[in-house]
C-alpha cells in the first residue's frame, strides 16, 4: 500500500496589529435544513476542540464571548449550559447558564468571566449541553467542512467526533480579545482517486480553509506518495 502525506505552506502575508478575533471551524452556513440530533439521548450538545498548538496562538489573550447557534429554543427551560473543559471526559473548567432568546440565529453570549489562555493547555474544548425531547433538532452546524477531531456531538455513547458524519463544522465560534494576527490553514477531507497504474496521471480535489485573520494569497501543497515528493502551486488566491 503506498502511504499518501499532504504538506500545507502558506506565504505573502502581511502582520496586522492585535485585534478582537473571532475563531470557529464553521463557515457560517445555518438554517432550518443543517439541523440534527446525535443519537436518541434527550442529553444533546457540541463542542469544537482547539489543539495546543492553536492554543499557542492565543497564548496570554482571554476568550471573553462565543457565537452559537441553537436549532430549537424547546430545551429544559430555554436553557443550555455553556462549558470549557480540557478533556470531555473529565470536569469543566468553566460552566455558565445560557438563555436561548431565538433558534437557528447566531447568538452572543458574553462570558461572566473571561477564560485566560495560558498556552500550556494541551487542548481545549469548548461547547453547550442541553436537555431537550426527542421531538426537536438542537444541534447545528454548516454540513460542509469536515475536519477530523476538531468537532463534536453529544449522543447515546457520549462524545462522538462529528467527522465522516456529513454534519461539517459545529456552529460555534470563539470571541477573542486582543489576539494577534495569524494564520490557521487547514485542508478538509479530500477525494481521492482509487487504484491506478503505476506511471500514470493522478487527479484529487482537496478544499483549503484559513480559519485565520490574515490573507493568504499563495499556496503550496506538498503532495508525497511513498517518499516521492511534488509541490502544486496556487496564487493570488482570494
């Protein structure tokens, strides 16, 4: 079997100075129709994960609000409790009662007190859980970017990594203050050709996503089949 590497680089970006920076792996697609539930718990939720090293880009800054969007206002009380936690098997760090004024409209909820990112976390996981009937649809997200252990529902067997399940990004974004500017280029789930003879012509299609706050007009994807190595080019991107 010949094992298959993507390499991303990005270059020809200009530093900005520090500014407020909203974060998520949604690209901001919500409606009636990207609704769904994990499982057939009443217990319903999401939570986007940050790696240490994304945690290393906002080293010293405070996530002082999130965005969210609620498929259904028809939770225990209208209410959903927003967490922070290092792990979503152990206790979170932060919890907070939420208020659903409105469903499938983004929503700001300012945090009591804002989390402080010391960059020695080894990852951080933000999320709401929710009780709600079986009835209705609380989870949302833009069933578009599929990205691997980044987003997560709850369901019947507990914390599931949303990837391969056609959901996409979960609907939540963090809200950071003072961050720096930065870039965070992902590459989601790409087709790719099955068997082919050795020798001959190679197509795929991979979808590149900036989750950043800086431009990136040119692109390199390193594409390495069994120790070979071919860089593709892409430039002036929008």
């Amino acid at each position: 079997m010949k094992k298959l590497f993507f390499t991303l680089f990005s270059a020809a970006m200009a530093l900005l100075p520090t500014q407020a920076a909203t974060f998520g792996y949604t690209n901001g697609t919500f409606s009636t129709s990207n609704l769904y539930r994990m499982g057939s718990t009443t217990k319903q939720g999401q939570a986007i994960r940050l790696s240490h090293e994304k945690l290393q880009l906002f080293k010293g800054k405070s996530i002082s609000s999130v965005n969210m969007v609620f498929g259904s206002r028809n939770t225990t009380d209208k209410k959903a409790t927003l967490f922070i936690a290092t792990s979503l098997q152990g206790d979170p760090v932060y919890t907070q009662e939420l208020s659903i004024s409105k469903s499938v409209k983004l929503l700001t909820f300012n945090l009591d007190t804002p989390y402080y990112i010391t960059g020695d976390e080894e990852e951080l996981y933000i999320g709401y859980t929710a009780e709600i009937s079986t009835s209705y649809k609380l989870l949302s997200a833009d069933f578009a970017t599929e990205l691997e252990n980044c987003c997560f529902a709850w369901g019947d067997e507990g914390w599931t990594d949303t990837f391969g399940t056609g959901a996409g990004g979960a609907n939540i974004q963090l809200n950071i203050d003072d961050a720096d500017s930065f870039t965070d280029v992902m590459m989601t789930k790409a087709d790719m050709d099955g068997y082919l003879q050795s020798g001959g012509k190679y197509a795929f299609n991979a979808n590149v996503f900036n989750f950043g706050t800086e431009t990136v007009n040119d692109l390199d994807v390193k594409l390495t089949i069994d120790g070979q190595s071919s860089t593709f080019r892409s430039s002036d991107l929008n």
